[in-house]
C-alpha cells in the first residue's frame, strides 16, 4: 500500500463528459515524484505536442505533492501545468494556500482535464463523487464570488475552490487560476487553459486521511523540519512580512525594478514597502495548510481587503511602473486577484508601455488616447479593466508583451521584457548574476523560481568552497561560479517542486537537502526513495522538461536575456556598473548539466 | 477549557493537523476535533471546539452514551454509542461530529491539548478546571455541522471585524 500518496490519479474528458479514477502507480512515481514533476512527466508522455494551446487536445493538469496533506509543514501547494497559452511551450505554475492538501483528503495525487465543455461548467469533486456541473451562473463572476457562490450552493464552507474570473474567461493569455481567493498560480497562463476548456473552477472536498509508512520516523522528521525553520535567523522576519520584505532588501542591492527597470532604486521605498504595508494596513498574519511561518498577510484599506499581496505584485504595481503610492498598489493587487490576471505578466506590459511612450516610440494615440506617464493611476486602473474585458487596446495587451510589441514594432521590441514569452519578474538581474542565468534556462521562460538561487546572496564564502568548489557562487556579483549554483539548485527547487512544498523553506532559507528529503520520501511513502533515485528523477525530468520544449520550437538561440541586462550597466547604487554576461554563463551551464553545445539533452530525438 | 484569540489565528490549520494525528495516527479533517473555519472575504480564521459549555446540550443523548470527564470534556462510551447522531444534531456550534457513525469531540488530550502545543501564533490556551463558564444557545434548526461553525465564527468574530475596519479611515 501507498502511504503518504493519496491513491490515485482522477482523468476527466471535458468533451466527452467522462470521469475516471486510476491507481497511483508506484513505478511512475518513483520516476517523477510528484507534484510539478508528475505533470511534466505526464505531459512528456501523453501532450500532442502541436496541439494548440487554446484547444481541446491541450491537458491541463493538477499535480500535488506526496507529503501535501500530512504533518509535514510547508507543502500545501499544488501545481498546474499545461501547453502554455502565453508562451507556447511548458506552462506550469503553483498555488500555496489550502486546495492542494484537500485534493489530497479527497484521494487524488493528480487531476487530468482534457476535452472542452460545450458550456461553461466546473468540476465538484467529493471524495469519490466527481462531477461535472453546469456553471452558466458563476460566468462572469470574479474569483471571490465564485468561491463564495460554490460554497453557499454546496452547503459546505470547506470546500477548497480553485478558480478562474473574467480575465479567464476572456482567454486573456496571462490569466490566473486562484485558490482561497488570493492564492494565485499567476504565471504562463493557466487561467487561459481553462477559459479554453469552459472551466470556470474545481471545487474539491475531501473527507479522506493520510498515512505514514514509518509512524515513529516521519513525524519526527517533521518535527526536524518544524525545528530548522523556527530556528532560521530569518524567521521573525519572515513572519512579518513575508516576500514583501524584498521591496527594501533589492532597493538596498541596487536591484529594485524601477521604471522598467531603467534604475534599481526607487528613493521612494520606504512608501511602498513591506514595512510600511505592515505597519499601517496589516491586520493580520494568514497562512497556507499546516505552516508554521504563516508569512502571508491579511490587510485592510480604505478602499478593500484581502490577503497578501505577495512581493511580485507589489513591486509589479509600485516601483516597476513608478507608482508611488501603497494604497493604490494595494488596490490593483484586490482587483487582479478578484478579475484573475496575473501582476506580473500585467505589470510588464504597462512597464513597457510607460517606457516607450518615455522614449517617444509610442504615443498616446497608439495607446488608444490612454496616457501612459510613469504611475499614472487613471490609466493603470483603465488598462487593466480593459485587458480583463479585452476592449479596444487591451485587446492587445491580453497578448502579453511579446506579442504586443511584435505587433507595433518600431523598435519598441528591445523594451518587452521577457524570456521565451515568459515576463521577467521584479529582480534585476545585472545585480544577481545566478538569477540572470536562471531566467535564461527556465523551462517556462524569465522565471527565478526554476532555479532560486538565493544562495548567492549569502555570502556564506566557505559553505560555497564546501558545496561547489568555488567561492564565488556566493558573492552575487561575481560572474563566475554561477552556472555550478544553477545547475545545483535547479535540482533543489525541482525537488522542492514535486513535493509542493514552499521555495522559501526549500531554497531561500536552505532548509531542504537532498538527504534529508529522500529520508522524508521514504519514510512517508514507504517506497524507497534513496538520494541517488531522488536525483536521478530529477535529472530525468529536467532533461524532460527541455526535450518537450524543443517539441515546442525552443532551441539554444532563446536561452538568453533582452539586450539591457547583457549591455547597459546599472547606473548607481549597489549593482552599479553591473551587466550579465550571460553567454558564458548559459554555455557552462550546458556542459554541467549534460548537454550538448546546443542544448540539447543526451538521446534526444526529433518528436 | 480551551480558549482561543482569533486576533491571532492565520489559519494555517496546525491545531486540526496534529488533533487528528494524535488521536488517529493518521492526518485528516475529518478525523480532527477542532475544525478551522476559515473565510476568505472577511480574513476570519477561526477553530471550533468544544467550550465545555454550561448547557451540555450533547447530554441529551437517547443512549446515555455521554458523560463529562476529569477535566469537564466530554466522553463518549463508544459500548453505549448507537451513532445516531442526536448529538451532533444538539451541538449549537458543530463542536461534535460524526465520522465513520462514531461522534468526533475534543477530549483536551487528557489535560495536555496538542493543538496548543502545535500553534506557533500563539492563538490558543489552556486553562486547566476551567469549564462551564460560556453559556451556548441553540441556533437555527436544520443546519449541518459545517454551517454551524459558520455560523458561530461569524458570531464570534463581529468585535475584531469591527476592529479591523474603524482602522480604515484613520
């Protein structure tokens, strides 16, 4: 018998309105785990690889992970993944929050959707009851109220409900899926894959326990787990304020996004910082399943409430597009979160406007009139209800930002911040040089959480010597050392991945190690996870991941960053005179992970 | 009895985790005698147990199943327990409820409650002899468990709400 797993995996035909419940399988899970890597391998083995996005043949996927649910702390997440409508290669993104452990208490390590649905429907899954039920009244509802409405109608407030808004609905291509109204799977679209499936959301009740395979082991484990993060320096810090602490720590480095990243301090910090959001509009911390840092928080303005946000969002609607004022910030976090459109996917297209406006390549009237000066509120707030609804410019926008700038052209290219389709995220790279690397290798584009390579802002100079032979993988601005912490921790934040559990816990804080988690696997699962498997799985599935992106049009030629991180120095502050070089870095990166001048994977043959 | 802040409640669930695991060995809600009520559009976390409460409604149990322990909790003979529910059914906040036909209460883990001991936010206490202090009266008829935690919680909380949004416009 499995422990730890829930049992089975639930395959669900839009189309054909058909449901079916499968045993977990033992040996692929030993292969991928679980979670982000349970999906990728799935969609390695079974994804057309030209379907289209937006089609029937696309799979959307729910992955959990096989600890999620039990007394391990810190694993409530869940992962979606796909072919994505944004990028048009690996899609995936996760959630913390408390759906996830549900899924799990329900029976299932995974959900499979495939098909569309001729009219708008939802999923209800009560432990062995699954449905698929008519939704035309949720249509055009925000996430907060479809939640709401779902649990009214079924009676039970402790339904865990994973949905789409308008923004979804509207195949806006960064479009979210959100669970507990403001835990959002943000990136790559995947509230676009189910717009395109008619699925306005996945309620999920589970009445089911989990086991241990060792019952004295595991929960000690645990209580290791529960010790090493309470007794991180960090934690206190953590706990407050959670990613938000991020505003004045980048802004101190030099490395805050500000106007478009065309500076890394924002002299104005202090107004939209973590510190600030806590000390004036904070009501409370909030937290995922079972976590004992509780870093998420609840806030209260004049104008709303909600829980978070988390830092890409502040930073996306504060410095990024040089808004100034919190509650604003504030404001536009309730109102994507409610219209499910991603802040930063968002964030950088209204950036990329602001700055080629700056740069008198675009002007108001190729901006349907809307004035884009730097923070300006009224047209922040306007283009975004237009993105949502998709009327007029917005329609465009809803693109993303490769797509827009693709089509007006005029040199406004070089300002669309992103990799492989993928929106950079709010970390300058020319001051976090591993970072850098990492947003050019990603497998689903300009992403720091593929990698996480928190430790080269450590400093921690002989722990690196110890780990990696070199102690320039923890000094973050050196060029050097970066492709051996990549290779790393790319690894360690699969890992992290398949477990659902939190990057803060796994990387940031370095508290997951490969040892410690196959003893965990093992004792949980009772299968016999040993680290070399445990590593094995991993390379197997990045390799995986890298295979089906090819399938998808990716060569070497995209493993790169735009032209200002790798050209123009940052002018002050911290990181000044800084750039990536990051040729180099991506071609070291190749040899340390296996593959070949190209990039390609070891036996890798055309698909 | 048990005493909770709510102020001080992130929702995180860590009482329920570990109620069930103590008492089953496996981890589950279900299986768990405090139950978090959680709402996100108002930020309400709120854990539902049982308050030792004056009436002991629950004592009206056709089978006489249930008497009252060494530190006023409630103990079900599960000899004497036909799973009939009527307990479950007389609760006003959804304290006490069936699993598996057998009915689900705290029983303060015999004077040392795991879910203090698991709450790192500091939201719960316990406070040792003390019990039918708080006076609970039956709700609405008809409701399920679930809804009567709601109901409850939302009851309970209308003080911090109230807190919470006078903070608005200062």
């Amino acid at each position: 018998m499995l422990h730890g797993y829930a049992g089975h995996v639930l395959r669900v035909d839009l189309t054909l309105r058909e449901v079916r419940r499968e045993k977990t399988d033992p040996h692929e899970v030993m292969k991928a785990i679980g979670g982000r890597g349970l999906n990728s391998w799935r969609l390695h083995e079974e994804l057309r690889r030209d379907a289209d996005p937006l089609s029937p043949e696309n799979m959307l996927l729910i992955g959990v992970g096989p600890l999620t649910g039990t007394l391990l702390s810190t694993s409530a997440y869940m992962t979606i993944s796909g072919k994505s409508p944004l990028t048009g290669i690996l899609g995936d993104s996760a959630a913390g929050g408390h759906f996830g452990p549900e899924l799990k208490a329900a029976g299932y390590d995974q959900v499979i959707i495939t098909g569309r649905s001729a009219k708008p429907c939802y999923l209800l899954i009560a432990d062995d009851c699954v449905e698929i039920r008519e939704a035309q009244h949720l249509w055009g509802r925000d996430i907060y109220e479809t939640s709401k409405a779902l649990r009214q109608e079924l009676r039970d407030n402790a339904f865990q409900v994973a949905a789409i808004g308008p923004a979804g609905e509207n195949l806006v291509k960064f479009a979210t899926v959100a669970c507990n109204n403001s835990r959002v799977c943000g990136r790559t679209g995947m509230g676009c894959l189910f717009g395109s499936k008619n699925l306005k959301a996945v309620a999920v009740r589970g009445t089911g326990s989990l086991s241990f395979a060792d019952p004295q082991e595991f929960p000690r484990l645990c209580e290791e787990l529960d010790r090493r993060i309470m007794a991180h320096p960090e934690y206190a810090k953590r706990k407050d304020l959670g990613s938000t602490l991020l505003m004045t720590a980048l802004n101190r480095l030099g490395i805050l996004p500000t106007n478009h990243f065309q500076k890394g301090i924002a002299d104005y910090v202090d107004e939209v910082s973590g510190e600030k959001l806590a000390e004036i509009y904070k009501v409370k911390n909030k937290s995922c399943f079972n976590c004992n840092i509780h870093c998420s928080r609840y806030y209260v303005t004049e104008d709303d409430e909600s829980e978070g946000p988390e830092f890409e969002t502040l930073c996306s609607y504060s410095s990024r597009i040089g808004n100034q004022d919190l509650r604003f910030a504030l404001k536009m976090a309730a109102y994507l979160n409610r219209m499910g459109v991603d802040s930063l996917s968002s964030g950088e297209t209204i950036g990329w406007a602001m700055e080629c406006v700056q740069r008198g390549l675009l002007t108001r009237e190729d901006l349907g009139g809307l004035d884009f000066a730097w923070g300006n509120q009224e047209t922040i707030e306007t283009i975004v209800r237009m993105i949502v609804r998709r009327e007029g410019i917005g329609d465009a926008f809803a693109e993303g930002t490769r797509s827009l700038a693709r089509r007006f052209g005029q040199g406004t290219e070089e300002y669309a911040f992103h990799v492989k389709g993928l929106d950079m995220i709010c970390g300058d790279p020319r001051g976090l040089k591993a970072f850098g690397l990492t947003y050019a290798i990603a497998s689903r584009g300009a992403d720091h959480l593929r990698a996480e390579p928190f430790f080269e802002l450590t400093e921690r100079y002989e722990e690196s010597e110890k780990r990696f032979g070199t102690r320039d993988a923890a000094d973050r601005l050196s060029d050097h050392g970066k492709a051996v912490l990549v290779e790393f921790t790319e690894r360690q934040a699969l890992l992290t991945d398949c477990l659902t559990m939190c990057k803060n816990v796994g990387l940031s804080m370095d508290i997951l190690d490969f040892d410690f988690a196959s003893k965990l696997l093992k004792a949980g699962t009772g299968l016999d996870f040993t680290p070399e498997r445990v590593d094995a799985a991993l390379r197997g599935i990045i390799d995986a991941d890298r295979r089906l992106n090819f399938s998808f049009g990716i060569d070497a030629s995209q493993d790169t960053l735009p032209r200002r991180f790798t050209h123009e120095p940052l002018a002050e502050g911290a990181s000044k005179g800084q750039v990536v070089p990051v040729q180099e870095m991506v071609r070291e990166y190749y040899r340390l992970r296996g593959w070949d001048k190209d990039g390609r994977p070891p036996d890798s043959k055309p698909e | 009895m048990l005493v909770l802040d709510p102020s001080k409640c992130s929702g995180c669930r860590r009482c329920e985790t570990q109620c069930s695991f103590y008492h089953t060995g496996k981890v589950g809600r279900s299986l768990a005698r405090i139950k978090v009520v959680k709402m996100e559009e108002s930020g309400i976390d709120f854990p539902v147990f049982c308050l030792l409460c004056k009436e002991r409604h629950c004592m009206d149990c056709p089978q006489s199943a249930i008497t009252v322990g060494l530190f006023g909790e409630i103990v079900v003979d599960p000899d004497l327990c036909i799973g009939c529910g009527a307990c479950e059914e007389l609760c006003p906040i959804g304290a006490i409820e069936l699993h598996g036909e057998f009915p689900y209460v705290c029983d303060l883990c015999h004077g040392a409650p795991r879910c203090v001991e698991a709450c790192t936010m500091g939201a719960l206490a316990f406070t040792p002899g003390k019990a039918d202090t708080v006076s609970l009266h039956g709700g609405e008829k008809g409701l399920v468990c679930e809804e009567k935690r709601v109901q409850y919680a939302l009851l309970s909380c209308q003080a911090l709400r109230a807190e919470w949004v006078s903070g608005r416009n200062q």
